[in-house]
C-alpha cells in the first residue's frame, strides 16, 4: 500500500491469501489446485491490561490529537527500473512512492513496512511539523513485511508512540487508523476489529500470522501508519488491503501486522539490523483436517528430524492444524531453537516427532 506518483495499483494485494505461499527454505503450502544507529535506544512499550481495560476509551479526536504528532509521510526515491531516451543518450528514471511511519522512540527511530522502503536509493521524512530529514534505513524484514528507518531529530521534537498489547484484542474493539492516503497527510479513519487470527502474504511470500481485519478505511500510501485501540496505544501496522483484482481501493477489508509482531521484530533490527525467523524447511498443501507434506528441503530441521514427503501433519504441539496456513503460522510463531512437536500420520498410523527449529534471516 505504498503509493506511487506514477502508478496506483495495489503493492500487495489480499487476493494471495489462501493462495500458494512460495516459502522456500522458512515453511511453504502449495495449493491444492493448479492454481550508524544507535542499539540503546528504547521502544515505547504498553501497560495495556487484558480485555478487561479500566481506563476509560478516548474519542477519536483526543486519539488522534494525541498520537499525529508521531506519524510521519515517508517519501521514497527507489532505484530505476526503466530507462527514458534523451538528446544525450537513455537515462535511468526514478520512481517516487509514499508511504506511513511513526515514531517508536525518542532517538529517532521510525516504524514502517518493509515494502514502503523496498529499493530505496533514497528516504525522506516529514513531520508533524512541517520539517523533512534525511532517513537511514536501520533494518528491512521481509518476511514481516517491518522495517525501521532513522532520523537525526532532537529528542524534544519527536513524540513517540505507545506500543499495545494486540493479544488482548476482541472482535469489534474499535480501532483508529492515522496515516497519509494518497498522499492526504495525517488522514484519520475509524472502524472495528473484524477478525483476528488471519495469515497474510509477506512480499516474499512467507505467512504472516495474527494479522487483524478491520473495516477501517486503509489506501495506498497509508502502509506503515500505526492501527489505534481506544486508548490511543499503537496495536498494529497497516499494512494490506483485500484487492480481488477489480479494484485497488478500500473495500472495508484492511489487515495491519500486531504490535506484538511489532515489538519483536523492530527490536532486532535496532539491535543488528535483521531479523532472524523459525526454519522448519518444508513444502506442505492442504489435507482433510491437516497439513500434507509435499517436499522436505535438504539439510534441513525436518529432513534431520526424519520427516518425509507424504506424510500429514495433524497437530503442533498438541494444537490441532487444520490447513497448511495454520501449520505455517504455527511455526512462524516460534523462535530459532525452539523445540517442536508434531504429531505426524503416515500411512494408517499416527507418531510423534520432535523438531529443533532452525533459523532463517
């Protein structure tokens, strides 16, 4: 949902949910069908309670009031992928996109998507306040579709936002989405929760687990910007919009990355740079109540734990799978290192086996 000056179609669309996830060496599902920063700084964090909040909710208005002034418009100069003809000979041409962040601390480090920086030769920020700087990228992860960015700013000019507790999200909790679609600066827009849970498509194509759904109104160029829960505390990025290939713009189906994906995630790249992920190293496609094993990778966690092509995964750690999505998701919850188990049906019977996960970056 990053916005291009040039060209307004959907970056990732929602359509590649529930289609083939080209995972590779991290965990994949076929379908069935043919078909110079500094590493002390620290991250803003809520004290958000369980459901039960006690806090009274804000209106939007305070919300909004109290967490603009910690959005920031991304403007991106990407690497050309064309070249034009002049009197003196072809020249590359460059591409603009825009796109959201927000403040996550008082160094001047920036959330956003990965795929709003994706082949940046440049980075400009804009504050609240009308001032622009020159953004570094800290770190870039795909997989979570995450990237943090960094701007020399005095501290007494940032205004960090606070990080949520997203597992504590119920369906139809209200939701406030802040950000600059089309390049409307500081746009705000409200809705629900729609739904929890869901998996979405990463630009490389890898799950991301414990996406929310809301109905809130989310366009391109609000990629990055922060998800609000009643209480003004960030609970997630947004990130994608559904797109069935008909239309490009809002449908009232929007998914943003959790906070607690979030905290995670710009915590490593903060730290190095990069973010490491859970390896299994299988291809798997949906089975009656399960996950079939298409292909293990070579070398890989499943391959030395004795996994093999045929086989159907029925559960992770006791936890029912009941598609190859839910596997995915299951797995890309862990950490590298993490033991698994996994209950495994060969043939007519039914075993255990104990996976050590490994690490993909």
């Amino acid at each position: 949902m990053k916005k291009h000056a040039s060209r307004a179609a959907a970056l990732i669309g929602s359509a590649a949910i529930g289609a083939a996830l080209a995972l590779g060496a991290f965990i994949a599902t076929e379908s069935t069908s043919d078909s110079s920063t500094p590493a002390t700084s620290t991250i803003v964090e809520g004290t958000a309670s369980p459901a039960a909040v006690t806090t009274s909710p804000k209106s939007v208005a305070d919300i909004y009031a109290g967490a603009v002034s910690g959005v920031v418009e991304i403007k991106v100069r990407e690497n050309a992928t064309g070249q034009s003809i002049t009197p003196f000979g072809p020249t590359q041409q460059a591409q603009l996109a825009q796109g959201t962040g927000f403040e996550i601390d008082s160094n001047g480090d920036i959330a956003t998507n990965a795929h709003v920086v994706s082949g940046a030769s440049s980075i400009t920020v804009q504050t609240r306040d009308g001032k622009s700087y020159k953004a570094t990228l800290v770190g870039s992860d795909p997989t979570t579709d995450l990237a943090v960015i960094h701007i020399d700013a005095p501290s007494a000019a940032l205004h960090p936002l606070t990080l949520g507790d997203s597992t504590s999200l119920r369906v139809g909790d209200a939701v406030i989405a802040i950000g600059d679609p089309f390049g409307l600066a500081d746009s705000v827009s409200t809705g629900i929760v729609s739904a929890l849970d869901r998996t979405i498509t990463s630009p490389n194509n890898h799950p991301i687990a414990n996406a929310i759904q809301t109905d809130a109104a989310i366009n391109h160029g609000n990629s990055g910007g922060p998800l609000l829960n009643a209480q003004g505390q960030v609970i997630g990025i947004t990130s994608q919009i559904y797109a069935d290939g008909s239309t490009s713009g809002n449908v009232g189906i929007g998914f943003a990355v959790p906070s607690s994906t979030v905290q995670s995630i710009t915590r490593q790249l903060i730290a190095s740079g990069k973010a490491d992920h859970a390896y299994l190293g299988v291809y798997l496609q949906d089975a009656a109540g399960g996950a079939r094993i298409t292909k293990v990778s070579s070398g890989s966690p499943a391959a030395a734990a004795g996994l093999t092509a045929g086989e159907v995964i029925r559960a992770i750690d006791g936890q029912r799978v009941s598609d190859a999505n839910t596997a995915a998701a299951r797995i890309a919850g862990h950490s590298p290192g993490d033991s698994v188990r996994l209950t495994v049906e060969a043939g007519s019977g039914t075993h255990q086996i104990t996976v050590t996960l490994g690490s993909v970056a």
